[in-house]
C-alpha cells in the first residue's frame, strides 16, 4: 500500500504577522535558521522541514495569544516539547509557527495523599520523578526517551512499563487545554471517576496537538514497590520468548516490565552500550511488589522460560546496576541504526492480541531476514506492542522503497490479526493511510471532530488524516 499524503498548501506569512509576535513575545519569538531546524527536523526518516518561527511560551496567557495570532491571520500552529516523537508528529508541514512548550515546566502541586500531581505540559518524566522520590510515589510510563509530559499526553505514550501500568490514556485524570478558538478549558477535576458528560480528556489524549493545545496535566501517580528485581534471559528461539511472557500473563504473573529484543537488537545493544549478553532473543524482565511476592513471581517465569528453551536468568538487583539494564534497552533505537555508519533510523510498531504475537513477530523476524537492510525487533510484549527499526541508507530510494514495503506487509500483519497499525508511535505523517484501513468510516467521525473544534484546520494540520 503507498502512502499518499494530503497536505494543505504552504503560505507565506502575513505581512506584518512577524512583527506583531516580536511585538509580544521579544526574545521568546525566535528565528534563526538554527533554532528553526531543531524544530522542523525528525528522530527519524522524515525530512526536515522548517516553521517559519518559534514562540517558546512560558505560560498558559502565552499559549493563547499565540493562538489568537494566529487564529487571526490564519498561520499554522505546532506543539512542540522534546521532539522526540518518531511518526513526524511535530513536523510543522504547513510551515507557520512552532510553538515550544518546554518552559512551561512547573510541578504545580504532588497531591501525595491523592496519588496525582499536577503539573505543566514542559516537565520531563524522569524530572518528575524525581522530585517524586521522597514522597514514596512515582510515575510509571516510560517511553524510553526523556520525554516531556506534555508530549506523551498527545501522543498516546506508553512504554516499558505498561503491562502493568497501562498507557498514557489510564495515567492523565485531567487536561487543561487551549482550543484553536483562543479558549481555555479543564476537561475533568481530580475525582478518581467521573460520568459527568463526554469524556473529553481521553478525546484530547492522543490527539496530537490537532484539536487543542494542552497547558496542565493532572496525572496518576503510584507507590514505590517495595521490592524491584530485574532480569535478562536469552533464549534458543524467538518463539519460545514470546511463548514465555504470554504464558507467564495466563499464569497471572504481574510482571511489570518484559521486553524482548531479538538477537540482531541485543547484537547492537552489546555494540553500542558496551555490553556482553550472547547474541540470542532475549527477554528483559522487571518485577515490582513485596519480598515474598517477587521472590514467587520470579520463580514461576523462571520454570516458564525453562520449559521454552530459556537459559539462566541474569540478575540485576541493585539500582544502579537496573538502571543500567534499562538504559540499554532505552538506547536499542539508537544502537539499531547505528549498526551501520550514516543511516537513519526509520521506527515503526504494531500491537497485536497476545494470544497471536508469538505469530506476528515469528513472521516478521522472516520478513526481513529476507532483506539486506539491518532491521533488528524489540517491543513491550507484555502488551502485544512491538517495534523494527531499519537502519537504513538515507541516500538510496531503492532501500527507500523496500523499507516502505516490508513495513507495509508487518502492518497488514497485524491488522489481518485483529490488531492496529500503532501501539504507541502514533499516526502522525507516516501511518495516515493504515488508519483507513484499520478503521475505515470511523475515520470521518475524526474529521467531523477536527472540523468542528478546527474549522480552519490550523492546529497541527496536516496529520493523523487528509481532511
């Protein structure tokens, strides 16, 4: 299937608009061909293109005279935080204003009593956490990247940890969010539950910037377990891998992180990261709970893994020594494209039901092994989430084209297993057509949604679908 993509057409600016953001925003309007191409450029195969400006807003008042300048003279406006986004989420494709929100990085309030905290859409996870740590609390969703808040609520994010802790659609309990009409509204106070009308919280998570722009997050926040064991086991086959996280979820393990990594990622891994693991699937595991707890989940995925071919379970049982398992795993994107001197990276992921994972990734692993192109499998499979990552020559179109096939086969992988051509990445520029095909009619109540909030189509046009 190709990838047709619908863009609105790029104007110049007003005459005038650019004085008039100076006007308000001084030194926080900026424009030098530097800071522009730190904005419009991608992690990953997406080309760079440019916004015309940048306003780095440093509160809600900022965030809405930028869109009532905007609104005004009818200029495209992008969300912007880390940038770390792999879709071409932020990519401004309209040109017009990026607008980056990474000043607005105030905790408001930890509500320790509560379990949330409040907090403002620049604020980065692993800050969070630790401003977190003394009140025996922390934050759970780990994309890997050092992401802002702000970013993983537009984009749906989930991670490492979200067998047990789910995404970022469980973890938001409130936005405060800027609409394209220069509007600030709250979609939910702080109770637990609510059934007070439309559930307009999880309509803006996910949305990518498109139909508001959010400026407070209130967020779920949990107890330190008071036992964490981590563990990496390799393994003779990439099936008996998967067979072991899906085994050890029918069992009732809570396992609060698996992630596998297929031999071709762990050979990149131990390149990049300086490590030793022998070069075979491998499982990476975390347990969260009590001493007697954990000490019972390990033993029962021990002897799963055993029964699937897997070897000893490798401990890392000391924080720094978890923190170092874990920062490798972060880094396996980085370590996948660098298998080979100049490439980039293009990432793409699917989810599948669990019960056919085992299926998917075994198919996928003979896919590519099909293709010259380095490509290695890795993923949060307690979930059925996982990802490729081609390491791929920027200046071939032949490689190009078979990337672009290969990761149109995995799509329709997974869509022909009931499953969706995204886990967590996102639609962005690159999947708009795979989310037609996914879900069809479904996709015009979208676009009456964005036309109805974004009659103009100036927040963030151009992505998730062509109107």
């Amino acid at each position: 299937m190709s990838l047709p993509l619908s863009l609105p057409e790029r104007c110049a600016l007003p005459e005038g608009f650019l004085g008039q953001l100076r006007e308000r925003f001084g030194a926080a309007l900026q424009t030098a061909d530097a800071v522009r191409t730190a904005h419009g450029s991608s992690e990953t195969h997406f080309a760079t293109i440019l916004p015309d400006a940048v306003v780095f807003a440093g509160s809600t008042q900022d965030v809405v005279d930028t869109v009532n300048l905007c609104r005004a003279a009818r200029v495209p406006i992008v969300a912007f935080g880390a940038g770390t986004s792999i879709e071409g989420n932020a990519s401004p494709v309209c040109g017009g204003v990026s607008l980056d929100l990474t000043r607005m990085d105030r905790i408001l309030a930890i509500n320790a009593e509560d379990f949330d905290c409040v907090i403002e859409p620049g604020v980065r996870r692993e800050e969070l956490n630790v401003r977190l740590r003394d009140t025996g609390l922390f934050f759970p969703i780990d994309p890997g990247a050092n992401a802002t808040l702000g970013g993983m609520a537009s984009t749906r994010a989930s991670g490492t940890n979200a067998v047990r802790y789910g995404t970022m659609k469980d973890a938001v309990l409130g936005l405060e969010v800027v609409t394209p009409d220069g509007k600030v509204i709250r979609t939910s106070r702080r109770a637990r539950k609510s059934a007070a009308g439309y559930d307009l919280t999880r309509l803006y998570v996910g949305s990518e910037g498109t139909l508001g722009i959010i400026t407070q997050i209130t967020l779920k926040l949990h107890p330190i377990p008071d036992t964490i064991s981590s563990a990496v086991c390799g393994f003779a086959s990439l099936k008996g891998a998967v067979d072991t996280v899906v085994q050890s979820i029918q069992c009732g393990v809570p396992l609060a992180r698996v992630e596998i990594l297929d031999a071709m990622q762990i050979r990149a891994v131990n390149r990049w990261s300086k490590l030793d693991y022998a070069e075979l699937p491998t499982l990476f595991f975390e347990f969260h709970g009590s001493a007697a707890g954990v000490a019972e989940q390990v033993e029962l995925v021990r002897s799963v893994a055993e029964a699937n071919g897997g070897g000893d379970f490798l401990w890392s049982n000391l924080p720094e020594e978890r923190s170092k398992l874990w920062r490798a795993r972060h880094e396996a994107y980085y370590a996948a494209v660098n298998l080979r001197p100049g490439a980039v990276g293009w990432a793409t992921d699917v989810c599948v039901p669990i019960s056919r994972l085992a299926e998917c990734i075994t198919a996928t692993h003979d896919d590519l092994a099909g293709s010259a192109i380095p490509a290695t499998i890795l993923g949060h499979v307690g979930d059925g989430n996982f990802h490729v990552v081609f390491s791929l020559d920027p200046n071939s179109p032949d490689e190009l084209a078979e990337v672009e096939a290969l990761n149109g086969r995995l799509i329709e992988r997974a869509l022909d297993m009931d499953g969706t051509c995204t886990g967590e990445h996102g639609i962005g520029l690159g999947k708009q057509a795979w989310l037609e095909a996914e879900l069809g009619e479904a996709v015009d109540v979208m676009r009456a949604i964005k036309r109805a909030l974004d009659p103009d189509n100036l927040f963030n046009p151009g992505k998730i679908f062509s109107l």
